[in-house]
C-alpha cells in the first residue's frame, strides 16, 4: 500500500494537499508549518477519531486539538494504491460528530471498495490495529520510545512460537487478575468478602433473635411490676386530691369569714363619714400641699432674713469704705468728672509753662546776636559810643526777659503741682486711677444697697403669702375641726381625714377582694361544708412526689411496651432462627468454595508468571536480531547487539563489551536510535501489509555523522516501503542531496 495524495481541511490544514513519492519522500517545513498535523491527520483517516476522548489539564483531545482553524468542517481525503488498484477514502462530518462520515470507492468510480468500512479501514490497509502501528509505522508525535501493548505483546510473541496470536501473557494475566478480583480484591470487595460479610449478617441475626428473646421476657416481667406500681400510686393521687378539696372548702369557710368582717369595717367607716362630712381626698391633699407651701414659705423667710442681715452688714462695710477724703460727699461720676477737669487744668498749665519757656533762650539770642553785630565791633575800633551803649542795652534788655519768663513758668508748674498734690498724687494718671477706685466703692455700695433692698422686698413678699395662706388654711380645716388652732393642729386634722378617707378605700378594697376570693374558690369547686368531715389517711408521698413517681411510671411503662413491641416486632421480622441456621450453612458452604477458588487462581498466576520469565529468557530473537542489525547501521557498528524485555526496555551492547547497557544510561539522541531501529524491526516483522511508514522530526536528535547513517538506511528501506520523512532543518536534504528515488517537498 502506497499513499499517492492526501488532502486536509484538519487543524491548521485549509483544504491543503500533500503528494508524496512511491519511495522516501523527504518533507521540509519550519515549526507551526503543519508537519505534525499531517501526520495526525494520516492517522486519523486510518482509524477515526475517537470522540469520547475528552480534554484534560495539559492535554487536548483530537476532536478539540484538530478542529479546523478556519471554523470549517473537519473532513479529508486520500488516495491509496492498494492492492495494485487506486482507491479514494474520505472522511467528513456527520452531524457534530467529526470524521463520522465515511466512504471508501475505487477511484474515478463511484463504486465501493468491498468490505472496507469506517471501523475496519485501519485495521484492513495496514493490516494491524490502532496500537500497534502508532507503535511501529507511526512516528508522529517525535517520540521514538516503544511501550508494550497485548496486540503488539501477541504479535512479537508468535515470533518465537508456534504463529498463535489469540492469547498474550498480558491478556492471561489480566483474564486471572479479573477472576482474582471477582473472588477477592481486597479486604471488602470481591465474592469472598461479599459472603463474609453475609455470613457475618446471618450469624449476628441469630444472636439478635436469641438477644430479642431474653429481652422480650425481661419486659414482660418489668411490664407486670411496672402496672400494679401505677395503680398504687394511682390511689395516692386520689387522696391527694381528696384532701387538696378539703383544704380548699377550709379555705373557703376562711374567705367567707373574712369577707364578713371586710363588710362590718366598711359599714363603720361609712357610718362615721355621715356624721360628719369630710371634703374628697383630691381637696385634702392641695390643703396638704398648701400647708407644705407655709413651710417652704417658712424656710425661704428663714433663709431671707438671714440673708438680709448679712447683706445688710455688707452694704454698711461698703458704704465705710466708699468714704474718700479726697471727694467728700462726692458720687463716684461726679469725683471721675472733677479729676477729670484737674487733668485737663494740670494739662494746659504744663503746655503753658512749654510755651514760655521755649521763649527765653529766643530772647537771650536775640540780645547776644545785637551785642555781637553791633556793640562788639564798634567798641573794638572807636571805643564805647551811643550805637554800642544801645545794643548793650537791648541784651540787657532781652536778659531781663528771659528771668521774667523764667519766673513766670516757675509759677505756673508750682500751681500745676499744687493741684496734684491736693490729691497726693504725682502724675495725671495716678490721680485718673484715684478716681476710678473710687467711683468703684461707690459702684460697689449702691449695689450693697440694691441687694438689701431686694431681699428686703423678697422676705416681705414671702411674710405677706405665708400670713394669707395660714388664714386660708385654717378657714378650710375648721370646716371639718373647728378645734384646730395652729397648724401643727391642721397638719394632724388634715392627716385624719386622709386616713379616713384611705381606711374606707382599702376596706372596699377588702370588701371586693373577698368576694373575688370567694368566686374563685366556688369556681375551683370549693362550696360551703355543713356537718363534720371524715378522716382521709395521709399517703406515704407528698402530692408533688406522688405526681412525679406516677408520671416517671407512666414514663418508663411507656418506654418498656415500646422496646417490648420492638422486640417482639424484631422477633417478628427475624424469621424463623431453623431458617437462618440453613441459610448460614449454605453461605460456609459458597464462602469455602470460593477461597478454594481463589487459591486456585493464585497458583495458576505464579505458574504463568514463571513461565513468563522463563519465555522472556528467549524473547523474539527474530526481533532481536533485526533490531540489533539496524543499531549497528544507525551507529556505525558501535552497538551491533540488542536485547530486549518482555515490556520492549531495550539494551545494547558495545563491540567489544561483555554486559548490555539499558537504554536508561544512554543520551537522548543514542536512545532514539534504538527505538528507530527497533520500530523498524516491528515495521518489517509484524507488519505485513507494508504500509507506509511515517517519521515526524524522528532524526532531530542525532548528530550529523549517525543522521547520514540512518537516511542511508531510510533511502534502503523505501525501496521495499514508502516512507515520508518530516523535518524542520535542512540537514536531511543536504545528505540526500540528490539520490535517485527521493521525493523532496517544502510546506
């Protein structure tokens, strides 16, 4: 089989076409160009695409992954020469079901390739199943590295037997691990734990029967005993409520007795109110209030004429100190306006004598300045002549005035000073400062006076209400006793009415509450004993504890036909215990039976698992020694032998080395080449339809000298088997440069 074209509207793939040549075709596109969803693609027309895969964390299944990019269906088709015909397949959707869609004809004809179905399609061109060939053909996902699968396991299997494929060790091992399972897989699931657990019900029901019994006869007795204590108690309760009737007709007898004297309290007291009428209780208590008011009125007198002797001798002491000999008989506006004026006076006669004084040294200049212009020269040159006598005289002139000046400002600052001095003060403002202090005494004991007259006023307002409000008060209490004098005697008449007042009220009170009382006890069946009452017996109990004993013995009665009905429901619902008996039998029987079994199984699965290990002694030689050929090419004879386990863990030995290595110690890129070669093993062993082998950047990893080696055992192959080789470098072309037979093609 042969893959002649391949078009795609899958994943990044828009309607995209690849045709690929009958040997190797080497197929070079950069990263994101579409290499691996050419790859997926091939695969899925193969076998489909499983849609119950669903997505995971790190992981999205194909349906998702693949889906169109440009929102299109996801459908695709490919041309296969198969069986020396051209058939088409196609693939498309099916309602939202992708791939669901599948049609398989000869090419150019509309006519059916019989027998080729969706489900079988890759299975019949490749000849084996979906896993195996993603683990030999298929090398698409750049992971080379082999896990074993039971097709694959059957497969390589009848390589070293007799050709069966039906049975794998795996799948025999898996079939008695299910039996295994089914009998016991751990302590609480299985055949053995499920009879187990079985077993251990029926025993525990037996032991709950006999259990049920013994308690049920136990009741019974407790019923029995629990009844007769009830009526006993019962029969207390009875007395207890006797007597509690007795009491209550004794408390009835009381009651009337009572209401009886209430009565006669009530009918003096309304007797002795119509001899002599007494005002209502409202009228009473404003005269209280009023003879309250005389003693508040008494006690504000008392405080007043306290307080106005001390304001009296307050104002006395202000007036003594508002004396000043300095303002005899002055106000204090009147002492502030004189001192005020001799300010002004002092003032002036300072500013008078300035002036004045300012004056003489004008005159003594003046006189000095003629003396010196004209008298000075003139005498110096002609000696003393009239001009020089005249100036001499107008400076003595001008001296003369300037003493008179003088004196005159002397005089005058001694009668400013004398103004000052009447007061005994030095300076304008002490004698301003004198005069406040002054009218402030002054201020100070017309306000004395003022408060004299107001507590003065006060006390006699307050004499005047007490005097008019005694008279009222006693006008009023000799309405009702006329012996009252003072009001010591209007305060204790006044209390007797009061009481009197208040006695009646609480004898209606009384009056009312016996008859309430008595309706009471009749409407608790209390009623009128006549004749003698006959002696009940005194229980043993009080009545509160007669009650609580009878209730806890109802209670626990209760409690015990409770339990008794479920116990005897249990033995009800237990069934017969000959019944559990052969049922427990049966159950030992099957338990017994199946731990046989599982014993069986387990021998069985240590005998295949010997015979396992003895089969991997001789594992596929045939796949040993291809694969081994293979690394020696891919290595240039540095590994020419493999060995391989039942679970494909390969190991290589050196040329001349003695122990195999596991691939574990090897790098990554000698690694891949044991898993290309053992791929290409399976390819050739287990494939026997040659379907074309597909390589998805399966060379990236080794070095350019192995890389030659390799395409050089590619380019051998696909002679035999159509091989497409994707890369992202272009170190492939470079190596095949042009050999004969390489198809060559850039995404």
């Amino acid at each position: 089989m042969k893959i002649k074209s391949m078009t795609a509207t899958f994943g990044r793939l828009e309607r995209a076409r690849l045709e690929p040549g009958p040997g190797l075709t080497l197929i070079h596109a950069p990263n994101e160009g579409g290499k691996s969803t050419w790859a997926a693609f091939w695969r899925a027309m193969l076998y489909g695409i499983d849609t119950r895969d669903r997505d995971k964390k790190g992981y999205l299944a194909d349906k998702n992954r693949y889906q169109p990019w440009s929102g299109a269906p996801m459908e695709g088709e490919i041309t296969l020469d198969y069986e020396g015909r051209d058939i088409t397949i196609r693939r498309g959707p099916r309602g939202n079901t992708p791939f669901g869609a599948f049609s398989a004809v000869y090419t150019g004809t509309q006519e059916p390739v019989p027998g080729l179905t969706a489900s079988n399609c890759g299975e019949l061109l490749t000849g084996v199943g979906a896993e195996v060939f993603t683990r030999s053909a298929f090398l698409g996902d750049g992971n080379l590295s082999l896990t074993a699968a039971p097709e694959l396991e059957r497969r390589i299997a009848a390589l070293v037997t007799s050709g069966e494929e039906d049975v794998s060790f795996s799948q025999a091992m898996e079939r008695l691990k299910a039996w295994k399972n089914r009998r016991q897989v751990n302590k609480s699931v299985g055949d053995i734990p499920r009879l187990e657990t079985q077993l251990a019900q029926v025993q525990e029901n037996l032991e709950t029967l006999e259990r049920s019994a013994a308690l049920t006869a136990r009741l019974e007795g407790e019923q029995a005993a629990l009844a007769r204590t009830r009526e006993g108690l019962a029969r207390q309760a009875e007395v207890h409520r006797l007597l509690a009737r007795r009491k209550l007709s004794d408390r009835y007898a009381q009651a009337e007795l009572d209401g009886q004297n209430a009565r006669k309290q009530l009918d003096d007291l309304e007797r002795e109110l119509a001899a002599r009428p007494i005002p209502d209780r409202e009228t009473l208590k404003k005269a209280q209030g009023e003879l309250q008011y005389i003693k508040v009125l008494e006690g504000e007198i008392k405080q007043g004429s306290a307080a106005l002797e001390e304001a009296e001798e307050t104002a006395a002491k202000a007036r003594e100190t508002a004396k000043d000999d300095y303002f005899p008989n002055m106000t204090g506006e009147t002492a502030a306006a004189k001192a005020a004026a001799d300010c002004s006076t002092w003032q002036a006669a300072q500013e008078k004598a300035r002036k004045y004084q300012r004056t003489c040294p004008v005159f003594i200049a003046v006189g000095l300045a003629w003396l010196i212009l004209l008298a000075i020269p003139l005498f110096v040159r002609n000696g003393m002549n009239y001009i020089s006598f005249l100036a001499v005289t107008v400076f003595a002139c001008n001296l003369l005035l300037a003493y008179l000046q003088k004196r005159r400002v002397s005089k005058i600052r001694k009668d400013a000073a004398q103004i000052l001095e009447q007061y005994g003060v030095q300076t304008p403002e002490e004698l301003t400062a004198l005069a406040q202090n002054y009218k402030d005494r002054c201020q100070a004991a017309d306000k004395a006076a003022h408060e004299v007259e107001v507590i003065q006023n006060a006390v006699t307002e307050r004499q005047s209400k007490r005097d008019s409000t005694k008279a009222e008060l006693l006008d009023f209490v000799h309405g009702f006793a006329p012996e009252v004098t003072d009001l010591f005697g209007c305060s204790a008449a006044l209390s007797r009415a009061l009481n009197i007042d208040h006695d009646l009220a609480l004898a209606r009170e009384r009056a009312a509450a016996a008859r309430r009382r008595l309706d009471d006890l009749a409407a608790q069946g209390a009623e009128h004993q006549d004749g003698p009452i006959p002696e009940l017996p005194i229980p043993d109990l009080g009545p509160q504890e007669t009650e609580l004993a009878l209730a806890q013995a109802a209670q626990r009665l209760e409690q015990i036909n409770a339990q008794l009905n479920q116990a005897r429901g249990t033995l009800s619902a237990m069934g017969d215990p000959a019944v559990l008996s052969a049922q427990k039998e049966r159950l030992e029987e099957r338990l017994a039976r199946r731990r046989l079994e599982l014993e069986a199984i387990s021998l069985a699965m240590d005998a295949l698992t010997q015979a396992n290990a003895r089969l991997q002694e001789r594992f596929s030689p045939e796949l040993n020694r291809l694969t081994g050929q293979y690394m020696a090419r891919l290595t240039g004879d540095k590994y020419p032998a493999v060995s391989l386990t039942r679970e494909l863990e390969g190991f290589v030995r050196e040329g001349d080395g003695v122990l195999p290595r596991s691939a574990l110690y090897l790098s990554r890129g000698t690694a891949d080449q044991l898993y290309l070669a053992l791929r290409l093993a399976v390819c050739r062993l287990c494939l026997p339809e040659k379907p074309p082998i597909l390589l998805d950047d399966a060379l990236a990893s080794f070095d350019d000298g192995r890389l030659t080696y390799a395409l050089e055992l590619l380019w051998e192959l696909s002679g035999e088997q159509q091989l497409l080789l994707f890369t992202c470098q272009k170190r492939e072309g470079e190596v095949l440069g042009s050999a004969p037979g390489v198809t060559k093609i850039a995404l």
